[in-house]
C-alpha cells in the first residue's frame, strides 16, 4: 500500500519593503514500500507492479447505474418541442440552423427521429447542432433513449413554369378550384 509523507517548503523571509506572496500547496512525495522489504523508487518496476496492483483491487468497486427516464411520448409532443428549439435558434440569431429545423417535419419511428434535409451540406449543418436539440428533446419529452438520423434526399425536382399553360397546369395542382375561378369569370390563359 502507497505511503504518502509530505514535505514542508521553506517560507521565504520577508522584509518591511517586500510583501509575501502565497505559495503554492507544498509538493508531496510518493514512496511506493513494500511491507517486507524497504522502500521503492516511484519510478521503478516494482512501483508499475504495485499500482497494477492497486488498480486491480480498485476494479472490484461497483459503480452506481443510473436510470434514466424513459417515458412515452407522442409525435405531436416532439414537433412541439422541435419547434420550440427552433424558434429558441432563431431568436438567438442561428437563422441557418432555424431553417434546417424546420425544412420539413422530422417523422417518429419509436423513439428513432427522422429528419430528411436536401442535401450534404446542411447535413454537416444540422449535425452540428444534433446534440443541444438531443439534450432539449430529452429533457423536455423525459425520454432518454431518443436518436436522431438524418437522411440526405437530393432527388428533390424543382418544377420551373416557363409559360402561361405550365403555370396554368401547376396552379391547378395544387388548387383544383383554379378551374371553377376560371370558367366562372371567362379567363383565357392567353393574354
């Protein structure tokens, strides 16, 4: 077993024109001594074997496991709080990050998390970012066995309209009622 001595540091005499200052702790020194033979160098082979020895007894500690909360939660719950540390970034000024958040809704799997983001480079963003909204989506929805996986879709088309009947055509995509306004007030599409 280590036996610790300390050794006194000298105090350094003072004079009226100078002032003390504090020293530092004074330094120890660790003699390594067997309990049948006499004292061994720190630096030598049978101090290794005695701290191998030492840590050796020192494995057997059994270490507190902590249990962390692993309550359920739903979809709603997780964008709720996806949007609040998003507006949390924004209102910080990480405007970037703000709209990486909220590019589209990240889907729940359990309690796997899937963001699909448009390309590589706001991957590397958003993985930035992963563990502050990891630590707020644990604590705030108490469950600690969340992930989060980004997913790279880059076979997003861009629809351009280059004429009055493309422009046409995509309006009435997303609103068929385009038809009815068109045919109830006369409209032609070329004009």
């Amino acid at each position: 077993m280590p036996v610790i001595e300390s050794v006194p540091l000298k105090e350094p005499e003072t004079t009226a024109a100078v002032t003390s200052i504090p020293l530092p702790t004074p330094a120890t020194k660790i003699n390594i001594s067997h309990s049948d033979g006499p004292k061994v160098s720190a630096f030598s082979l049978a101090s290794i074997r005695a701290k191998k020895a030492l840590e050796e007894s020192n494995k057997g500690i059994v270490k507190e496991v902590l249990h962390l909360p692993t309550e359920a939660f739903s979809e709603t719950e997780m964008l709720l709080q996806w949007n609040k540390y998003a507006q949390r970034l924004g209102d910080k000024g990480y405007r970037i990050m703000e709209s990486l958040l909220l590019i589209n809704d990240p889907k729940l799997n359990g309690t796997a998390i899937t963001i699909e983001l448009p390309n590589e480079g706001s991957k590397l963003d958003f993985e930035k970012e992963i563990h502050g909204l990891l630590g707020h989506l644990k604590g705030h929805l108490q469950n600690h066995d969340l992930t989060i996986e980004v997913i790279v879709n880059e076979s997003i088309e861009n629809k351009r309209s280059f004429n009055d009947q493309d422009r046409y055509n995509r309006l009435l995509e997303i609103n068929p009622n385009i038809e009815l306004l068109r045919t109830t007030f006369g409209l032609d599409l070329d004009a």
